[in-house]
C-alpha cells in the first residue's frame, strides 16, 4: 500500500471485501476456487457444477446437477427484444464487446427482479447465446437456436457452428470457463459487488461488469498472445523473433502478471487441457510451437528484465485453447464474460448477504476560498 496516508490510486492492498469464492496468492502461484485447488475444479468439473458450487458452497448431488441442466437449458433462447437489438448492433457494426454490453442490460426480459436466483440463472444461460448469436450476426449468418439436451459449454460450441462438438473440445471449454469464472477482487467484480450493494438489480450488476471488463486494462486481449506465435511460425524462428521485439522495447504478450509474481496457475491448467485437447482433436504442431515460444520468452525476459520475474500469464494459453476451439480472436473476451459471469453473480449474493452499501472516502486537494467572479468579469 502507499505510504500516502494510506492512499493508493489503484486501491492497491486495499482489503474491500470477504469472500466465500476464490482466495488468489500471487507470490506462491495459488488459485483456490470455493476450497478447490484451481487444478482439481477445473479439469473435473462440468461448468454446471462449478456455477453450482460458487452459488451454494458445496457441489451437487445429481438430482441437483440435473435441475440446474434442465433450468439452464430451458432459459437459453433470447427475447425478442434483446434478438432485434443484436440485429440492429450487427448492422452498426458493432464490436462484440459493445453488443454484449447493450444487450445484457435486457435478459430479465420475462422474468421477475425480485428472485434472484430465477434471474442469475437466465443471465447466465443467456450471455452464451448473445455471445454466439452476435458472432453469427456478424459473419452474416442468421444465430442457431440453442439445443436443449446439450450441456452449456456443449451448446455454445454447437451455436457458433450448428455442428455437435468432439468430447475433447467440450471438455477444453469447459476446464477454460471453470479456470476463469472467478479471480479475486477484480475491477469488473468490484464494479458488480458495488453496483448490487446500492441495492439495484443482478442485471445492472452484471451489465456494468461487462462495462468494466471491456476495457483493455482488464479485459486484455489474448489475441496478440497467439499472433506473436504465428508470426514466428516455426521452431527456429523463435528466439530470433522474440529477441527482436524485446531489442525494439516491445511488450511480450501474454507474459507478466499484476499479481502474478510466478507462473499463473491459469496458465499451467490451460496448457494440459490445451494438449489434451489438440492430442485428441487439433493440431499438435501448433501446441508444440506455442510450447517452445514460452520457454523461450521465458527465458529471454529473465535476461532482459531481471528481477521482474515475467512469467506465463493466462493470455498465453487462453489465446491458444480458444483458437483450437475454432473461435475467432474478436469473441475470446466475450467468451470468458461467459465464464465470469457466474462469479460475478456468486459475489453479488455475497454482498446482497451483507447488505451494506460500498462508500470509499476520498481526499479533496482541490482550492479552498475560490473568489466568486461574476461572467461579465471573467
């Protein structure tokens, strides 16, 4: 924390909240998702049972996990509203970040404010079909109606395509929601808990979130992660290529951490489930380039940078796995909104729990006997 009488402006060691959800040691490299290693949850569980956990602490029997399926895949289709906006922002074209944000401020069209739970179900049922429907839009297709006896992650693959997805690329999406459905005290989960605490509603909550992980210093951009590696293209083009950029006072995608200060446990459970996923249905040769450009990265910004210990971040393998799932760069935010939309909404419960409005002091260091000067003399 700032020495500044305790003033950081970016609230740096600023304790703002407890929580149930996630506990993140950037010095050790540890993700703990509601008590699970990252390792373990992500790897094992369905999305399904993840959005389960986070929402009441302990995960599902089977009946359980059947009703929240059901529920889930019952609530998929869009309103007509939020089908027409989606139309109207792909003719604008509209970037896919914006349209999402636009049409999450409808999906509680047709359901009722005052239960929560109703209404966090179909915000999260529904982000995966704007995503998917908007990506459509924009290719100048018409959007796949959702399929009902598909899991979530099944069916979002299945939306951007119309064809049922290998196992192997379900299970690689499913490990990449649970790995990013929830990180600690971020800035789009602090602006969702903020939002909820005035006492407004989950769909404001979430649609400010969205607002706030739009922006590139939160939001990021995995993209270049995976161009930096096409750009290289071969094995022995690596350390050249890199040692360039570094020469030029160019930033490394996809390496350094603001709270990493080791290795992101993100980006060591993306890498196993990117190689499991590229062995059974992919192409291993790019699997084994990205490989080599990380250890080379690695090793060359320990000689560039000393001290700074610049590590693999999630970008990394983000960029990697989602591009081996077919999709394309200008979806990779809103498909990890996906994901987090689920924490957003288990640290809105959190802080409906506490019922306490979030009001930070400021310090005025502004004038203080300003002379008033009437317009005629100014």
């Amino acid at each position: 924390m700032s020495s500044n009488n305790g003033y950081d402006p970016g609230l740096a060691g600023v304790l703002a909240a407890e929580t149930y959800l996630s506990h993140v040691d950037g010095q050790k490299g540890e993700l703990v998702i509601a008590g699970f290693p990252l390792a373990k949850l992500a790897a094992n569980a369905t999305f399904e049972e993840t959005v389960f956990l986070l929402w009441n602490g302990h995960l599902p029997n089977q009946t359980e996990l059947t009703d929240l399926k059901n529920e889930l895949a019952a609530l998929r289709p869009l309103p007509a509203a939020t089908t027409d906006l989606l139309h109207e922002a792909a003719n604008a074209n509209t970037t896919s970040m914006d349209a999402l944000r636009m049409a999450a401020a409808t999906l509680d069209l047709g359901s009722s404010q005052a239960d929560h739970r109703s209404t966090a179900k179909a915000i999260v049922a529904r982000i995966a079909t704007i995503v998917a429907s908007y990506h459509r839009l924009r290719q100048g297709a018409e959007p796949i109606d959702p399929d009902p006896a598909l899991s979530h992650a099944a069916n979002f693959l299945y939306m951007l395509t119309g064809t049922p997805p290998s196992d192997a690329r379900v299970r690689g999406l499913e490990t990449y929601l649970n790995t990013v459905v929830d990180h600690g005290l971020n800035a789009s989960t602090f602006a969702a808990r903020v939002i909820v605490a005035t006492q407004s509603d989950l769909v404001s909550a979430i649609t400010g979130a969205i607002g706030a992980l739009k922006g590139p210093l939160h939001g990021g951009a995995p993209g270049p992660a995976l161009d930096t590696v096409f750009e290289i293209g071969t094995a022995d083009r690596a350390e050249a290529v890199l040692q360039a950029k570094l020469d030029a006072g160019e930033r490394l995608m996809g390496f350094g951490h603001r709270v990493y200060k080791v290795r992101d446990p993100r980006a060591e459970v993306l890498s196993t489930a990117a190689e499991k996923m590229f062995k059974a249905d992919g192409d291993m040769a790019l699997y084994e380039l990205a490989k080599t450009v990380e250890e080379t990265a690695v090793r060359l910004l320990a000689v560039h940078k000393p001290g700074r210990n610049l590590q693999t971040n999630v970008e990394f393998y983000t960029a990697l796995l989602l591009h081996g799932l077919g999709l394309e760069t200008n979806i990779f935010t809103p498909t990890f909104a996906i994901g987090r939309t689920a924490g957003w909404l288990a640290h809105c419960f959190e802080q409906i729990k506490y019922g306490r409005l979030i009001r930070p002091q400021s310090r005025y260091i502004g004038a203080m006997d300003s002379e008033w000067v009437p317009v005629a003399e100014r």
